[in-house]
C-alpha cells in the first residue's frame, strides 16, 4: 500500500517528548516481567531496515538517532531473532525485481559480515537457538512479493540458497500468479503456477507468508501447503477493518494448520479510528505524500523515515488520533482468544511504518512482555508469543522440506 509505503515508522527525537509521558519508561517494568523477556528468545518476522543499509552511510552496529532498529538497540530490547525484509514495490518485476532483490540480500549479509560480534545469519530454528547461546542476534531474510521470483522457480531457488526464509505471496499489487489483498483480484486466488510455487516453497523450507494477500489466495494457499503457514505482518480485521488484517475465520483456519499470525505494529492496521481518519481527510495524506517525494524522490530509506516523521507531525498538530502501544496488546489477545496462545507471534513492521507512542523501537519490547503478565498470561504463553511459536513453525516446515525430499516426489 502505497500509504504503507510512505508513512513510515517510529521517529525517536519526537517519541521523547511530551507525547511520552503516559507511557511507562523501559525502568517501569517488573523484575519479573524484565527476567521473562530477557530469557526469552524474542523472534520479530517482519522489519523493513533493509531498506537503510542501501543508503550507504548507515551502520547496523552503531545507535542510531533514527528509525527502530539497530544491534544496540535491539540488544537493548532484548531482540533475539530478527527478519529483514527484502521488498520493492509491485510495479517492479522481470530482471529489474531480481537485481534489486539480489542487492537487498546481499546488503543484508554484508551487515552480518560487518559486525560478527553482534549478529549472525540464521537460517534454521537451530541456528536462531544458537545465535542466542553465543549471545548474538539472528539474522533473517523473508522475501516480501512474489514478483521478485520473476515467474521463475529457479529464482525462488536461489533465493533460498541464499538464506531467505520465508516469501510474502504478493506484495500490495497482484503477481502475474496471486491476487493480493489491496488489488482487483484477477486471478481469483493463486494460479495454477502460483500453487506450484507453494509446493516448491514447501520442498525448498521456506514459509508461506500470506501477508498482503487477497482472502482467496490465502484460502488457496492453505489448501495447498503441507506445512504450517505464517503472516510474517497482519493484525486482526475484527478489530481493524483493513483488508491486510486477518479475519477470525482465517486465523482460526491458519491456526487448525499449525500457523502463526504476527501481530504487525502499523497504526493503520492497530487502529480503526486512525484509518477512518485518514480516509475522512485524504488531503492528510496527500500532503504528507507530496512533501516526502519533494524532500526524497526515489530513495525507499528516506521516504521511510520521513513520511513517519510527517505522520507523527500532523498527529501533535491534531489532525490524526495518537495511538498507544497498548493497542498491539490488544490485537494480540484478541488474536490469542480466536486461535490459541500457540499461534500468535511479532511482526512490527519497523523501520516500514508508523509505530504507535509507546513502541518508537527495539528498546521498548519489553513493554509488551509486562502488558501481558499484567493481563493474566502465563509465562509460557508469553514465551510462545515472543518468538518460541515462530520457531515452532520454523522446525516444522523443515520437517516436511526434509521429507518431501527424502520421498522425491516433487
Ligand atoms: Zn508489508
């Protein structure tokens, strides 16, 4: 979504301010609450920093002034397992998509390569488990629109050897193989081809994530894939009525699968009263768009970082709701009393669009770890929300890569 797109993420200068205040400070939470978390490995599908390391001058390693996430900060947060999203929009397909999917990659295993201290490329559950008993964080890649593969599974291969984890079936545009959710539907769910891309993806070990896709698509994918599914970044419909959420009905029918659905940040997507007021005025949002093109033409990094800044600006200026963290709790449990404490998860979407007051970055996760004990959870529950479901998921759809190989059959 193009609003997605440009109206980005959390901006900390502003978060410190006044607006702060009713938040509790990262020093208000629990012993108990804090040990939870720390213990824990917390597990993020869906972070859009990517996009920054093509920028050239920004540094994983280093805190930075902007944005959510970095090492300093997630370690801060007690961010264990992270998955960098490798995107561009719809509108780029054919060699153009491979080229800048291949450079998004590349980006994100340079980082790695750069501070071996901090981070290290994950590409199994074990590996996640082991990263955390070396202290480091796990780096992840999941590809975000099936158009990258080009209508080519030998691309959807390689991807795969180079460490991608999961593929998001479209982005907000429809593939020449899948409808997606912000898009006429054309191909009324997946094509025949789009469903021999689930099967190979299934062979290959990488997750089907059903984000952005159309209710049919998912329906169709779910049909197919014989291993658990995930939406690496959706929140509840009930709650939220955009098209990118989750109806009830499909997360129970994700969760009967074994699936995980992780809960995304994004205001637009946390809030009702956020979207209707964007919809009751789209000069808002015209003139955020306007001004983040003025002041970023093409570079996806900037027009990130400044359409969340513009955001935030035109809340303090009362033209949008401001929208607290506590929102995400609440997709959370809703999410948990529809298809169980076993299948839902995280999936911000930092660094990729605008984050509530309360959660600006990485640092502020344990937040949700006290929101949820405060809410009567066990600490196994919470343990399974923060990351053990993903990973649960995770080992699963190795299992069935291994036996679809082992029987030959694809
Ligand atoms: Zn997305």
């Amino acid at each position: 979504m193009l609003r997605t797109i440009i109206a980005a993420v959390a901006v900390l200068c502003v978060a410190d301010g006044v607006f702060m205040s009713a938040t509790p400070k990262a020093d208000e939470i629990s012993a108990r609450a804090r040990k939870l978390h720390f213990a824990s490995i917390v597990v993020d599908t869906h972070d859009d920093t990517t996009q920054r390391f093509l920028d050239g001058d920004f540094d994983l390693g280093a805190r930075s002034a902007s944005g959510s996430i970095d090492i300093p900060r997630m370690k801060e947060g007690g961010l264990g397992a992270i998955f960098f999203s490798i995107w561009i929009p719809s509108k780029i397909t054919g060699p153009e998509a491979i080229k800048h999917a291949l450079d998004q990659i590349d980006a994100v295993r340079e980082q790695v390569r750069k501070h071996p201290k901090g981070i290290v490329l994950a590409t199994t559950a074990v590996e996640v488990r082991d990263a955390r008993k070396q202290g480091k964080i796990a780096a992840l890649m999941g590809v975000e629109g099936g158009h990258m593969i080009a209508n080519d599974l030998s691309v959807l291969r390689s991807y795969a050897a180079l460490g991608v984890r999961y593929m998001t079936l479209t982005h907000s545009g429809n593939d020449e193989w899948a409808d997606s959710s912000t898009d006429t539907a054309v191909h009324n769910g997946l094509t025949d081809f789009g469903k021999d891309v689930v099967r190979e993806m299934n062979r290959l070990g990488v997750m089907v994530d059903i984000s952005h896709v159309s209710d049919k698509t998912f329906a169709d994918a779910l049909a197919i894939s014989k291993a658990p599914m995930i939406a690496s970044h959706s929140s509840c419909r009930a709650i939220c009525d955009a098209p990118r959420n989750m109806t009830d009905e499909m997360m129970k029918a994700l969760a009967a699968k074994g699936g995980v659905v992780q809960i995304n940040y994004h205001v637009g997507f946390l809030s009702q009263e956020f979207r209707d007021a964007e919809k009751a005025d789209p000069k808002i949002n015209a003139a955020i768009e306007h001004e983040v093109t003025k002041r970023c033409g093409d570079n996806e990094a900037c027009q990130l970082l400044e359409g969340d800044k513009l955001t935030r600006e035109a809340v303090e200026q009362g033209k949008l709701p401001r929208i607290g963290y506590e929102k995400i709790i609440e997709h959370i449990d809703h999410a948990v009393k529809v298809a169980g404490a076993d299948h839902v998860g995280l999936g911000s979407d930092f660094d990729g669009a605008n984050m509530p007051y309360g959660m600006e970055d990485a640092t502020k996760l344990p937040l949700i770890t006290e929101a949820l004990l405060k809410k009567g959870y066990s600490e196994s529950d919470v343990r399974k929300i923060l990351g053990e479901n993903t990973l649960r998921v995770m080992s699963e759809v190795e299992r069935v890569s291994r036996d679809l190989n082992a029987n030959n059959k694809n």
